[in-house]
C-alpha cells in the first residue's frame, strides 16, 4: 500500500491539505483540476478519483463535505475490517468525521 492521500477540490482546503500531508510520512495532496494548484496530482472527476484511490486501498483525508464522500463511496465499501481508513474534513479545519465506524459490536 502507497502512503495516505489528502484529497482537495477548493484552494482553500488545498492550503489544509497541504498542512496535513505535511505531517503524515510519504503522503501526497490530490487537487481538483482547475481549482487547486500545485497539488501533488490533478483529477478531473471526484467521484471517480476518490474511487479509484479507495479500492486501491489508499488511506484517504478528504477535505470534503461528509455527505458527499458517503455518497461517491457507498458503491465500493465492502467490509470496513478490510477498507483503508477515510476520514472527511471540513474546509476550516473545525470538524473532523470517520464516515465508517471500525468499532465492533459484542453480543454479551
């Protein structure tokens, strides 16, 4: 497995990308085309990009809103033992939400 991705599709959440990646060891920022510059790769089709990085099993940051992550991701999830970890990332930095739970439920 590569190392992790920090997903922008504003300038702005690109500047916060930017510093995230920063911090995580062989992590690269991915910017929308025509939105962000100099990100470390370019993607001209969101859903399709974010895809693509989780079923290569890509840890990813995504600096988006959590409901449209869910949504580009709800059609390549499968067992969240064995996905890469995702976390959305509001544009200001203030919240931070792992659309899939990895806590596991006991019966008792």
């Amino acid at each position: 497995m590569r190392g992790p991705v920090v997903v922008a599709l504003t300038q702005a959440g690109a500047e916060l990308a930017r510093r995230i990646a920063h911090t995580m060891p062989g992590a690269e920022v991915h910017g929308l085309s025509g939105r962000v510059a100099g990100a470390d790769v370019a993607f001209a089709q969101t859903a399709a990009h974010v895809r693509q990085l989780f079923r290569s099993g890509r840890p990813i940051v995504a600096v988006m809103a959590t409901g449209a992550l869910v949504r580009i991701l709800a059609s390549v999830v499968s067992d969240k033992s064995d996905d890469p970890p995702v976390i959305a990332l509001a544009e200001d930095g203030a919240a931070v939400v792992p659309p899939r739970s990895r806590c596991s439920r006991t019966s008792t």
